[in-house]
C-alpha cells in the first residue's frame, strides 16, 4: 500500500496542487486546515509523513508539532513563506525532520518527501551487518525492528525518524568517527544544511541525558563530526 500524507495548510490552492502531485506521484493524502483537524486525524489513523504549515490561520504550527510530538513520531515536514534561519532552526528543534520554505518547486517538494520517507524506513528496517538488531549501551536498549529506545527496559523515550536514523547511524559505526556529511548520508537525508545534523545530535544527547556533567555517549570530533564512544553490545 501507497504511503499515506497528511497536509496541513489552509492555503486551499496550494492545497489543492500539493494534493494533485502527491496523488499523481502515487501518494495517499488526506488534509486538515487546523490544529483539532490534525490531532483528531492524527488519534484515528496512521500516517507516514505529515506536512505542516507554520502559519496556519491562527494556529501556530510550531506549538502543533511541539504538541504532536508528544504522542507522536510521524515525520514532519514544516512549510513556511519564512526564511529565517532561525525558523528553520526552531522547527527543527521542535522536532521537524526537514523544513521547506515556499514558494517550492514541484521537484524539491517530492525530492524532501522522499528523503524524509526514505530515513524513516530505513529506521524501519536497518539491521546490523550481522542481522543483528538490539543494540545495548550502558542501561539503555534500542530495537531497531520495533523503532524502540529504552532506558532500564521500561521508560520508552520518544524519538522522531530523524533522530532515530541518526542514532542506529552512530550505533552502527560505533568507535568511529562519522562526518557529518556520512551521517546525512546514512540517514537518507538530501539536506545540505550541515547545522541539521548539530541540533539532532544535541536533541539526542538531550535524552540520552548526555550532558556536560555526565559522561558522553556521543562525543564531537572537531572539524569533522561526531563519535558514539560508549561500548554497544548487539544481540
């Protein structure tokens, strides 16, 4: 079955396009214009990747992808006619996998669909070189089979498919040293925009709880990227 797309703007034009091109690109889609729209489609149905407009009437999308990612990892794609840095840093923040400012081509918008679908499967079905896939660090757990990041076997931390992709990266190629461009090529991302890369790293280390006073699991490799140093057994 075709992936399915949830699109929430309430610009009815663009709507209508984005709608015709994921259609005729073999998508499902499925759309809300407001903030109770998306959370009750959200509840009643199983997307794989939303897009989400910034400015949505007089919804904020930021606080609506803060507040799906509360009970949620669907891939979010944020659209927005701003062009700040600091935009796109914030949505990321908040949980965003990628970030596109409008006006869009065609061609960009599929290609970032793309991207975000393909990091999210690979998530969904990486194994080890060894079909191999529980990864065991300190007292945590990742399944990669079941998406899963567990502390002590029972506190499950939500991640969202970035950050999840970047993890199975980084636990995959523990011990050595990862760029920051094999990282976005690991996760399946055709972002460019290598400060990406820098705030999933710290969302993750935020909770993996990998502070300044704790030891680091993921460490930064100056000028080049990032290590996972701590010792991961694979069962």
């Amino acid at each position: 079955m075709s992936n399915l797309i949830l699109i929430a703007d309430d610009d009815e034009q663009l709507l209508d396009t984005v709608v015709f091109l994921l259609k005729d690109s073999g998508y499902r889609t499925s759309v809300a214009t407001n903030k109770n729209e998306i959370l009750s489609q959200l509840k009643a149905e199983t997307f794989d990747l939303m897009l989400l407009d910034v400015e949505l009437g007089s919804d904020n999308g930021f606080e609506i992808a803060l507040e799906v990612r509360k009970s949620s990892t669907v891939p979010i794609i944020m659209l927005t006619g701003r062009r700040a840095e600091t935009d796109r840093v914030v949505g990321l923040e908040l949980g965003a996998d990628d970030y596109i400012t409008k006006p869009f081509g065609t061609a960009e918008l599929l290609a970032r669909i793309n991207a975000v679908l393909r990091r999210s499967n690979i998530t969904k079905e990486t194994s080890d070189v060894r079909d191999k896939n529980i990864a065991k660090f300190g007292n945590w757990v990742c399944d990669i089979n079941r998406r899963s990041l567990s502390l002590n076997d029972s506190n499950s931390i939500k991640l969202s498919s970035g950050e999840f992709a970047m993890l199975v990266a980084l636990l995959k190629n523990c011990g050595r040293t990862m760029s920051r461009q094999q990282l976005l090529d690991a996760t399946g991302s055709e972002d460019s925009f290598d400060r990406s890369i820098d705030i999933q790293i710290m969302r993750l280390r935020r909770k993996l709880g990998d502070g300044p006073n704790s030891d680091q699991l993921i460490q930064s490799v100056r000028s080049i990227g990032y290590i996972f140093a701590a010792k991961v057994e694979w069962s």
